[in-house]
C-alpha cells in the first residue's frame, strides 16, 4: 500500500511543527515528507519593500518609519511578517497617540516592551 500516492497532505506550521516532527513518536510521518522547507524570515530590504507595500495599499505616500526605527523594528522581530505587521501596527497606533508624523527608534523600542515579541 505504501508504493502508491493515494493522496498528497500539505503540512505547513511554526517552527515548533519541525521540533514536533522531529520526535522519535513521529518518525513514521516524517520519513513520509518529501519536500521541507524553513522560512528564515524577511530580510531587512524585503521588510522594508513589505512595510512600504501595505502602507501604500492603505493610500499612504509618505515615508512614516525613520530609518533607525526600521532597522529597530527589523532587529525586534528577525524579519518574521507576522511579528512585523504586529509591532509596526502597535508603533503606528503609539504614534497616533503621541501625535508624531515620524515613528522614531523609541516608539519600537515602546511598542515592542507593550507587545512583548522578544
């Protein structure tokens, strides 16, 4: 029964999905998986290119991350998209409150501490 494909499962997961794979119970599954492959994350020009292209889609035009709070933000979330579109959404809502036009290095470093990402 095992040399035929009688169907395909698509297994996508954190990265704990690997750790669990990993165990000795699962072995069965993981010896089954044909193609792995790890997200390392966004570097930092393609996090940057991924901010740029969701604040142009809300309409906004201007620059509103200075460049130290991009590098902070990418430094806090290791170019993870989810962690960045938490921490970014949390840095414009303190901005917002603090009414600066410019989000600097210590509202991510703010925002971070409220979030906890690390």
């Amino acid at each position: 029964m095992d040399t035929e494909n009688h169907a395909v499962i698509i297994i996508v997961g954190q990265p704990t999905l690997a750790n669990t794979l990993s165990m000795s119970v699962h072995e069965a599954l993981a010896q089954r998986i044909v193609i792995n492959y790890t997200f390392n994350g966004l570097t930092k020009n393609e996090m940057v290119e991924y901010l740029d292209s969701r604040l142009k889609s809300c309409g906004v035009r201007q620059n509103i991350f200075a460049e130290n709070a991009l590098e902070a933000l990418w430094g806090c979330c290791a170019g993870a998209p989810r962690l960045v579109n938490s921490l970014a959404e949390k840095c414009l809502l303190i901005g917002f409150q603090k009414n600066v036009k410019i989000i600097d290095t210590d509202i991510v470093m703010l925002a971070n501490s409220e979030i906890s990402l690390v």
